[in-house]
C-alpha cells in the first residue's frame, strides 16, 4: 500500500509540474497565420523531381525546411547551397540536413570576400538602401561563386527568401534573392520557378512586434523592423500566393530546428517563436503551413 502510495503521489506530481510547465510556456497560437491561401499544385506536377535551396546563411532554410523535407520524403533530390560558416559549422549543417535533403553545398567565400569595406560595416546584418548594394558587394565575385553549383545541380525549383526584404531585412538576404531572379530572368540558369519564402502579414506584424518588444526590454532600441523597411520602401516581406501543409513532417522539421547550438536557436526564436518550449506534435499543429510566393519563368 505504501509503495502504490508513492506511485500516486509521483504521477500527480509529475501531471502538476507539466501543468505548470504548460502554464509558463508562451502562447503561440496568437503569431500563426490567420489567412487562408490555395494550396500549392505546381510541385505535385513536376516531372524533374529536383530542387535546390539557395540561401546566404545556413539557417535561412528554417522557414521552408517543412516543405523541403516533405518534398526529400516523397523522392524529391535536394540541396541546399550558403556561404560558409567554418569548418565546425558547415559540418553541424550537414549533420542537421541529413534527415530532409541530400546534398549540402557552401559557396566559400568569407564576409571580408564579400563585402568591399568589410572593415568599416559596424552592423552587416543591419538594412541600408538598394542602390548602395553595388558599392558595398562584390557581386560579380558572388554571381560566380554561386551559379556554378547550381548549373552543376540542374534544379527545376529554387528556393529562396524573398529579394524584396530578405525575411527581415539582412541585406546579405536580399543580395542572394536577387541574385537568383536575376540568374534566371538572364538565362544564366535554367530553373522553372522560384520559390520565395516568407510570412503572411499577421505572421510578420505579430512575430516582428514581439521581437521588437524583447530587444528594447533587454536595452536595445527594437527599431530594425522598421528601419529595413524604410530603407528598402516597402512594407514587410511580399505576399504569399500558396501554402505548403507541413503537419505529416513535423519531427523532422523540429529535429533540424533544434540541431542547431544555443546562439543559432535563440536567433531562431526570433522568428519561430518559442520552438523549443513545445512537443514536434503540438506546435506544428499550430504553424501547420509554410507559405511561400511563387515567381515562373
């Protein structure tokens, strides 16, 4: 009697610190999407089932890595192509790719390759105006480093971020967005769309407020939204034209999410917030879908 006692008393007390546990967690459900796009055909159409995400950074496939393993699942071949991180990173990046997508390419060229005045960015990450791009990039030096995996790889899809604000604002984003609608409205590579991931409004103005409220709690001005998008004179990410249904992949997504170390999850949580707080199951029931706006060529 005394031992099923204790099992009683174990089991309410571990039902009660996952109540509390439950209770201290951020409701997420108010940053998922409230807008009902079509569902995505094109994908499902394709005959040359080959696809590549083209990214600056290795965790610019956060967004879309739903889809992308979705895609890897029902026999899609892909890769995935950013700068490099170092050798330690890169290599953390194949690790965490391995279970959605095939191959893991770097274009290797470092910020100080990149940039023209390396030196003297005191915030890279930070949006200055488009007309400036072509005195701050070397971009014929990464048109080259970039297309040639790609036109070795043949996709038939790209993926990218949008190249009207680069998810939040980066410009390095927005440079390699660009850079790949370019290749193809140029005929530098052969690719049938493009792929451009990016929020719904209410995802975009709830998420960012939400960043915007935590850095200035932590003494920061909270401002980069707002200077990005003054910067490149628009409103935000462009919309999607389709969403993408990512619950039947949830682990695998979550897995990737959390393959990353501790400095690249809390920037994660930025834009996908509280990830970690929930069960693969639970919180891919309520981000169940990946947008995306679509450009044919």
């Amino acid at each position: 009697m005394k031992k099923l006692n204790e099992f009683v008393l174990l089991g309410t007390l571990m039902v009660s610190l996952a109540f509390l546990f439950a209770c201290q967690r951020e409701e997420v459900k108010q940053y998922a999407a409230t807008e009902i796009y079509p569902e995505d055909t094109i994908l499902q159409t394709v005959k040359n089932k080959r696809a590549m995400i083209v990214v600056a950074h290795d965790d610019d496939m956060c967004a879309t890595s739903g889809t992308i393993a979705l895609l890897n699942k029902n026999g899609w071949e892909i890769a995935v192509l950013s700068m490099t991180k170092g050798r330690e990173r890169n290599e953390a990046q194949r690790k965490a790719c391995r279970p959605i997508l095939d191959s893991v390419l770097f274009v290797n060229l470092t910020p100080l390759q990149i940039w023209k005045d390396y030196a003297g960015v005191e915030k890279p990450y930070q949006a200055f105006p488009r007309d400036q791009f072509e005195d701050a990039f070397h971009r014929e030096r990464l048109e080259k480093e970039y297309i040639k995996p790609i036109l070795d790889f043949k996709p038939t899809v790209i993926f990218t971020l949008d190249n009207q604000f680069g998810g939040y604002g980066h410009p390095e984003h927005v440079l390699v967005s660009q850079l790949v609608l370019d290749l193809a409205k140029e005929g530098k590579i052969d690719v049938d769309h493009i792929y451009q991931s990016v929020f719904t409004d209410h995802m975009e103005e709830t998420i960012m407020a939400r960043h915007s409220a935590r850095m200035k709690s932590w003494g920061f001005p909270g401002d980069d939204w707002e200077k990005a998008k003054e910067a490149y004179q628009v409103d935000g990410m462009p919309e999607p034209n389709v969403q993408i249904k990512i619950s039947e992949v949830a682990e695998l997504k979550m897995n990737y999410l959390r393959s990353y170390n501790e400095e690249e999850k809390k920037k994660i949580n930025f834009f996908l917030p509280a990830f970690e707080d929930y069960s693969a199951e639970d919180y891919f029931k309520i981000f169940d879908r990946e947008f995306f706006r679509i450009i044919s060529l």
